[in-house]
C-alpha cells in the first residue's frame, strides 16, 4: 500500500499537469470563437465530458485526503479503479482537443493572460459607458414595469416599449381622432385595422408616446402576438411584459392584474396571428372581452383587415381602416430615407408605383437610396408590366416592391436564401445560431448585413435577426426556403435539444441551451412539422428532436406538445422499435394521456424491447414504466417492481450512473410506503456507488435521500448534515441555482416547517417564488406556492392570495396523482381554519382514502388533523381517531407523528383525568424537546401550566406558561402569545390579593372577639377572590 501511495503521488501530479493544459486549450477555444464567448455544439460537447473527468479527479483527491489508513487501505480497489477512469478522460480529452503532451504549457501562459486581462479592461470599459449612457437617458426610456405584480415581483418583467418611429408623416388625422377618444369619460378600445404594411403598429407607437398617454398612464405596455397562435399565447406573452410568473395558462392572472392595476394602457400587436386561426376566435372573443369589462384599463390593438371582434364594446365613431398615405406625405417620407436631390416629378413618379403604401415606400426610398432614381425607374416599369399582366391589386404593389427590393445588386443569393430561411421563423435567428447552424451560405453574417441595410430584415430588442410579417409571407409564397437550409438549421437544433437531454440527468447548469431552446420554442415547432412531413432521411432525427423537445416542455412546466400526436400516429409508418421505444418512454412521463395501463398493454410494449440491442434504453423503459406508476397512479408494487427489472439491466450493462439514479427512486418509494428500513438500504447503495464512480452529482442526490429518511425518522440535525454534504457536492459541480440546488433548498424548508420555523421556511419559499417559473423549475415553483400557503394556514395570516396560489399550483402539477394530493390536503387545511369543518373534514377523509398505501406523508398527515381533538367538537369518535393517529404512527416509526398523537391523547384526557394526562404531555415535551419542535413544546408546556393551576399550583404553572411564550414567539403564533399572556395576567392579579390578604389576617387588633372577626372575613374574602380568579381564567382556556 505503501508503493501504492507513491505511485498515485507521481501520477496525480502528472493528471495535474495535463488538465491544466486541456483549461488552457478551453480558455483559447473560447477567445478565438468566432462568435465571442460561444462555442460548437461538438466542442460543448467535448467540455462536458471533460468537466465529468474532473469531478472524478475530485472525488479521488477528497478520498486520498482521508487520513484513516484502515479506510485508505479497503478504498484502494475503489481508488485504482477511479484512477483509472481519470487517466482515460483525460486521454481522450487530449485527443479532441488536439493537444501536444510534449510541450510544458499549449500556450504562451503570458500571452493568455495578457488576453484575458485586455478582454477583462474591455468589459469594464463597456459596463462604464452603458451605465453612463443608462444615467443619461433613464428619464426618457420607455415604461419598464418594475413593481407591484399582483402576486410576486418578477425578474421576469419584459415591458419594453418600441422607440417612436423616427420617420411618420400623413398619419395627423388618424392621431387626432385617436387623442379625442381619450378626452372622454370613459376608457377607449380602438381598432387600428388595414391592410399589411399600411403602418398600423407605426401608429400604434406613436400613440403610445404620445405627451398625453405619457401624462395619464403610469403603465404602457406594448405587446407583440405575432408569434402568438391561440389565447392562452397571448396571455402568456402578456404576462411576459407585465412581469407575472409564467404558467401553463395565465389568462385569470393577466385579467386579476389589470382588475387590481390601474392607469394602465394596453397596445396589441399583430392579433390578427390569433384572429385568423378560426379555432382560437372564440376563446380570444372571450379573453378581449373579459379585459373590456375592466373599466380603468384602455385598450388599442392592431389588426390586419377590416373585421373588429365582436365581444368588444368599440369606442365610437369607430377608427377607420387606415388607407395609404397622400402623396405629399409619400413624398416627405420619401425624401426624409433617401436624402438625395431629384426632381419632384421624378420621385412621385415612382411613389405612384407604390401606391403611397408606408411600407412599400420606405421599401422603395432604401432602393433608390443605394440605387438611383433612374435605375429603379427602369427596373419598376419591367416589373410593373408583368405584374398588372396577370392582375395584381393594391396588395400586389407591396409584393413587388419587395421583389424590387430583392433584385437589387446588393441582394446577394445568399442573402436571398437567408431571408427565405426567416420566413418560415417567428423567432428570428441570433448570431450565434446563423454562424453554428452551418447554413450553406459563405458569409453569413455578411448576408445579415445587407438585409440589415436594405431593410429586409431588423433586429428586435434580443438583438436577433427577425423578418417583417409581409416580407415573411411574400418569401413562403415565391421564394420558399430550401431543404438543404431547412436540414441544417434542424440538424442543429437536434444537436443543441440532444445536449439537454443527454446532460440533464447528470444534473448539469445549462442556463445557456435552456436559454437557447427558449428563445427558438416557435422556430422549433415549424422546423419540426416540416421535418415530419418530409420524406427525407433527417425524419428520424425530427422525431428524436420532439422527443428531447418535449421533455424540455415536461421539466419547465409547459403541456406536452401537440407535434407528439403526430410522432405517435407516425410510429406505425416508421416501424423502427428503437424510436416506439424512446417515444414510450417520453410519452409516459409526460401528463399527454390518462393512461390505462393494462397488462396486455405492458406485455405488448415491453415486447418492442427484444428487437433491441440496447440495454440502457430498456432500463430507460422500465425507469419511465416505474416513475408512471410512482407519480401518476401511486401504485408502489409495480413502481418498485419495473425499477428492479432496470436496476438487473443496468448491473448487466455496467452502467453506474443508471444504477445510483434508479437506486434513488426505490428509496424514494419506499420511503413514500413508509418503509424506512428498505429505504435505506437503498440509499446507502446508491451512495457507495456514487462514491465508487466519482460521481458527485449522484452522491448529492444519495445525501439528499438520506436527509429525507432522516427527516421523516425526526433526527433534523443529520438530515442537515447531509443536506449541507448534498450542497457541498453540488457547489462542487458548478450546479448553484440548478434542479439539485432546489432539492435541496426544499428539503431544508421542509425541516424549517417540522420545526415550525415558519419564517426562516416562508424565506425560502420566497426566494424558489422569485427564481423559478411555471416554465422554469415549475414543480419547485408549484411547490413553493403550495407550500407557502400552508406556511399561511399555520401562522393564522391566511389572505385571498391563499387560494390564489393553490389554484395556481394545481394548473402545474395537474396530471400527477401523487403531487395533486398535497394540493386537496393544503385545500382542506384551508377550509378548516376558514371555519367550514364539515367540508374540511370530507376533504380530509376524501384525501386520505386516496393516499392510502400510496403517498404515506400525505396520509400521516391527514391523520394528525382528524386526530387533533383541539380542531374538532369532542366526541367518541373523535376519541378514536385520536387512537387511530397514534397507531398508524407507531407501525410506521414516525417518531414526530408519535409524539403528536400522545399530544392529543392528552387533550383527550384532561378533563377527566389529570394523571394521564399530564404523563402523556410530560412524555411529549421531552420528545419534542428532543427533535426541537418549538410550536408543539410550547403547546405542551401550556398544558402543563392549565393542569398546575387547576391543582392550584400556581408558582409551577407561572413557570409553565413563561417557558412556554417565548416558544410560541418562536413559531409565530401571535395568538396562543396573547392566550399566555392574558393567564400570567391573571395570576398576577391573583398572587397580588392573595399577599394583600395575608397582610389583612396578621393585623394586630385588641381583644379576641376583634381578631376572630377579622380572620373570618379575610378567609371568606380569599375564598371568594380565588373563585373570581378561577373563573376568569376558567373562560380563557374555554
């Protein structure tokens, strides 16, 4: 062993050497990037494999640092075996990343630093001038709401207002009538209708920074729904900008906004993209409606058209459609773009070709800017000629100015080929996705460029490459993309939907790829219903990019998606069983079907699994087969009985990492049976595998495990040990902010409210509310929502967000059995201190009859509540479930339940027998002393203290109830504080007489006769103020 430890020293030291060049190679991929601070997906890739090399080399490290020789001695096999791993890593890091292992250093050290510092002045320097520039023009920015959303602040907020368009003329009238329905007394609604390109958002705008709304509207939001297909969309996109929390649907939360917000004015863009698909007119009626019915709202919203919905009680007279501009105003417009000198005659001239349309206008004045007057004279009349050839009208002019625009000299075909690429994408294109997507176009940034400057295409305010609505529809119309460019741009967004799904498991921070698919939702869904349409070879690869797409909708909060549908009416026409069985194992996580999983079904489907020769995939089926049962039907024999037949194919196929993760989930189930003894088995298992491998991020997930066990088993104090070693392992890995570091957190709170340390749990629970979304860490962001309201219900501080939250985390968690029964328990809860016993009690005995067997918290915890005679009217039966309380809890070790129910069993007892009762009580503190339970200590040391009293001993019973107050404040319960208060009160006033009359009896007066009066009358007053007393304090305690 000795020969061992020398050995790993020189070979340590040679791992040493070797990352620090591979660092150094990442650190120059990232400075030599072409597009600053961004890589290839490959090389992503490449880097994870790398950073899962390192923690292996820590993990080795942290063992080799154990100064226990005896442990160093049994851990050599684990310590050879995770040398080796490390070596192989690293090899294999050295080959792709084409790494020289005879050099000292891959690069000159001080040439990087050197980079990295000018990198780092530049950044300063930049910061500096933003923030400058931020003071200067912080007075004249747009409305950015920054407060008071209904129910939480949020990060989130994305209200900013589009610039004033710095060239509008001919549109004086139409802002004039505009102002005029602002005079009145009521709100507006406007319509602004017209044809494309007929300048209705330009209108909008102005308005919208128009002194006067500036002057009367405190919020102005600007809200674009072109990429909006329904109205649940449109919610959500509103929600965006007013700053709410995103959810599944946030119709009721953007109504329940603007009813409680007032000075608000609302801009809808482009609506008619939900106008015009004929099944969401309905439900939009309906959602413009309910918005028209908020009378301190005013709304304006843009459309295509001339048909106003109808469920909207317009301002009269109505906004007419808007018409092309006059000419004087074409020709100001004109000539404002172009700022060249023609001759009057010439310019209109070519404006008549436009039709003064401010679109087509400004279309021809950046032509004739780079081009010349006389060249585009000529060009129009040959185009102009074959368009009236064949009959085109007003919105033809449009079409050809645009096709104008495409012929021009500068048009590059590339750039022509790019645009056409945007057409078919609502989301635009970043610089990063042009550049890495490997687009058969030379120079692509270049041929941004020229779309930039023909105004062809603009960058929106993420500074992506976006294309005009009507320039989009003329490009799908005659000049569609082509497959080779649509085949690239889906090649790499599989890639980028592929790097989530192969590294989310490992509990990777992927802030940068979450970001990514976020910002392309729209822009994949119209890839993938063309992938899918196709006859191509890349179909496959379309199905897996929905596949890994709709788990990335799963894992934040959002519905299954409806290309699903269409992969799964797709399967019997592929006939591959490699892709049936990776869409069964997305399809039953996800919440798209109530499935019926009959055994016929089973056995059909795991039949797929013989024509497979991929063993992980299997144990991925009957990982997918075991969490369906777990989560969505609380059946624990078959969860646990298809994660054995994965954890018998993991061990065969040698895979660790499968094998920690499905060894977590056992224990979860049955710890969720209560059976805590198996449960650790389990993850003691998962642990030692974890540490085996290296894997941290695994180890973290096993302490997470045992802190649960511990948790539930009352010892808090190792629960937080393991929380703090499961936090310590995440750090480690770089996954602050990520899955794990919620898991924990929640875990924490968890312990925080068994102790009931209500404030330091609702703290955290705030800072889930302010970092997660419904569409980001949804289920912690349900959770916290959930579980803040039975913060609420516990302090007494219930509010009308109470019920709010519930709803809102039961629209998330819908479809999940097991997680929809802590919303009906949290429901009854609610209606128990709202006062409404009879519906609570239903809803407890309803709740648990549906927990049974299957959710063993939720169960022991509607037991607690019926068995709490303190919240029910006394009765036998009430007795009974008192017992029954403290049954279940014994069988099933919770030693917190036990203590309760000898709690309650006390309350039971204590009208008739004063013994028992404050032995239970007596024998319950000490339990809770133990576990530190503050609110339930204080309960029985007030219990304590009434039984003292009743034995009128009062000196104990002052002392009772003191220890009991602080403990009460402790926990945040005001009212039992101001029940303690008013008893020490009452014994004060009650000890003050009893010394004024012991002073009245030794009074010293003359005679026999006197003296005898005197005690007979000082007794008869005692007796008479302790009756007082005791009755005073008789109505407290009723």
């Amino acid at each position: 062993s000795i020969q061992g430890v020398k050995l790993n020293k020189s070979e340590c030291i040679e791992l040493m050497e070797t990352t620090h060049k591979i660092i150094c190679e990442v650190v120059n991929l990232h400075i030599k990037a072409e597009v600053p601070g961004s890589l290839p997906v490959d090389t992503l890739d490449h880097i994870g494999r790398f950073v899962e090399t390192l923690r292996k080399m820590y993990a080795f490290l942290e063992a080799q640092q154990d100064r226990n020789k005896i442990k160093q001695l049994f851990r050599l096999a684990e310590a050879n075996s995770l040398m080796k791993d490390c070596q192989a890593g690293l090899a294999q890091a050295v080959k792709v990343f084409k790494i020289d292992t005879t050099l000292k250093l891959m690069i000159n050290t001080q040439e990087l630093q050197d980079k990295l510092s000018n990198m780092h002045q530049e950044l300063l320097q930049t910061i500096q001038e933003f923030s400058d520039a931020a003071t200067t023009t912080c007075s004249e920015m747009s409305s950015v709401y920054k407060g008071e959303n209904v129910s939480k602040n949020s990060s989130n907020s994305f209200s900013f207002l589009p610039p004033i368009p710095k060239v509008f003329h001919g549109r004086e009238s139409e802002v004039q009538n505009i102002l005029k329905m602002f005079e009145k007394e009521v709100l507006p609604r406007i319509a602004i209708l017209g044809a494309g390109g007929m300048g209705k958002t330009s209108l909008a705008t102005v308005i919208l920074h128009h002194p006067t709304m500036l002057a009367n509207f405190k919020h102005r939001f600007f809200v674009s729904a072109e990429t909006a297909k329904h109205s649940i969309d449109l919610a959500a996109l509103i929600g965006l900008h007013v700053g709410l929390n995103p959810a599944p649907d946030l119709t009721k939360s953007v109504v329940y906004y603007f009813q409680k917000t007032t000075n608000c004015l609302l801009v809808l863009d482009n609506l008619e993209t939900v106008w015009d698909v004929s099944e969401s007119q309905d439900t939009l009626e309906q959602f413009l409606s309910t918005l028209d019915d908020i009378a301190h709202l005013a709304l304006i919203l843009t459309m295509r058209g001339v048909e106003r919905p109808k469920k909207v009680r317009w301002t009269h007279p109505f906004l007419p459609p808007l018409q092309p501009l006059s000419q004087d105003a074409a020709l100001q417009t004109f000539t404002d773009i172009t700022d060249n000198c023609y001759h009057t005659e010439d310019i209109n001239q070519v404006l008549q070709f436009t039709d003064y349309m401010p679109l087509a206008v400004d279309l021809m004045a950046n032509l004739v800017d780079y081009e010349g007057l006389s060249a585009i004279s000529s060009r129009w009349e040959e185009e102009r000629t074959s368009a009236l050839a064949i009959g085109y009208d007003r919105r033809s002019n449009l079409d050809v100015s645009i096709g104008l625009s495409l012929s021009s000299p500068r048009v590059t075909a590339e750039s022509r080929g790019l645009l056409s690429l945007l057409s078919i994408l609502p989301n635009g294109l970043s610089d990063i996705e042009l550049v890495q997507s490997k687009l058969p176009i030379t120079h692509v940034l270049k041929c941004k460029s020229i779309l930039l400057s023909t105004s062809l295409a603009y960058q929106d305010n993420k500074q992506r490459l976006r294309s005009l609505v009507p320039v989009r529809e003329y490009m799908q119309q005659y000049i569609p993309p082509s497959e080779a460019m649509i085949q690239c741009l889906q090649a790499y967004f599989y890639s980028i939907t592929q790097i989530y799904n192969n590294y989310l498991d490992r509990g990777e921070k992927l802030h940068s790829v979450i970001n990514q698919i976020t910002c392309n939702l729209s822009n994949l869904q119209e890839i993938l219903e063309r992938g899918l349409s196709s006859d191509s070879s890349d179909m496959k690869d379309a199905i897996y990019c929905v596949l890994h797409l709709n788990n990335f909708y799963r894992l934040t909060g959002r519905e299954s998606m409806p290309l699903m549908d269409c992969v799964e009416s797709m399967l019997p026409e592929v006939k591959d069983n490699h892709i049936e069985a990776s869409f069964l194992i997305e399809d039953l996580q996800s919440t798209r079907h109530k499935w019926v999983l009959s055994e016929d079904w089973i056995a059909e489907k795991t039949s797929i699994l013989d024509h497979i020769n991929d063993v992980d995939l299997q144990a991925k089926f009957y990982i997918s087969l075991g969490t369906h049962f777990f989560i969505s039907k609380l059946n624990l024999v078959l969860a646990e009985k298809y994660h054995q037949i994965a954890l018998n194919l993991s061990k065969s196929s040698g895979n660790i990492s499968a094998q920690c993760r499905i060894l977590s989930h056992m224990c979860r189930i049955n710890w969720a049976s209560g059976n805590l003894g198996a449960a650790k088995i389990f993850v003691l298992k998962a642990q030692q595998l974890s540490r085996l491998s290296g894997n941290l991020c695994a180890e973290a997930h096993a302490c997470l495990n045992k802190a649960l066990l511990f948790t539930a088993g009352g010892d808090f104090k190792n629960a937080t040990s393991e929380l703090n070693r499961s936090q310590q392992c995440i750090n480690i890995c770089g996954l602050s902010g990520g899955h794990s570091h919620y898991a924990v957190l929640a875990s924490k709170a968890e312990i925080h409210l068994q102790k009931s340390e209500f404030t330091e749990a609702q703290m955290i629970y705030s800072q889930f509310l302010e970092s997660t979304s419904a569409d980001d860490n949804g289920i912690y962001y349900a959770f916290a929502l959930l579980n803040s309201a039975q913060v609420a219900i516990a302090k007494d501080a219930v509010t009308s967000h109470t019920a709010q939250d519930l709803y809102i985390a039961r629209n998330i968690l819908d479809g999940l059995k097991r997680d929809i029964l802590a919303c009906d328990m949290v429901e009854a809860e609610l209606s128990l201190k709202c006062g409404t016993i009879d519906l609570a009690r239903l809803q407890f005995e309803k709740v648990l009859y549906s927990a049974r067997g299957g959710n063993i918290e939720v169960e022991a915890r509607c037991l607690e509540k019926l068995g709490n005679p303190r919240l029910w009217p006394l009765s036998e039966r009430q007795v009974i479930q008192s017992v029954v309380f403290l049954s279940h809890a014994i069988h099933w070790q919770r030693k917190l339940e036990v203590h309760k129910a000898l709690l309650f069993l006390g309350d039971v007892l204590m009208a008739d027998n004063h013994g028992t009762a404050m032995a239970l009580y007596t024998l319950a503190l000490e339990g809770f002393s133990f576990m530190d339970i503050h609110q339930y200590r204080a309960e029985c040391m007030l219990r304590l203290g009434d039984l003292a009293h009743k034995h009128r001993d009062w000196t104990k019973a002052s002392t009772f109830w003191s220890r009991a107050k602080p403990l009460f404040e402790r926990s945040s319960q005001t009212k039992s504080v101001a029940e303690v208060d008013s008893r020490l009160t009452c014994l004060k006033e009650s000890e003050n007489n009893q010394q004024a009359l012991e002073k009245l009896v030794n009074l010293q007066v003359p005679g026999q006769i006197a003296s005898a009066s005197i005690n007979t009358f000082a007794v008869e007053m005692k007796n008479e103020v302790t009756v007082g007393v005791e009755q005073e304090l008789s109505q407290i305690f009723i």
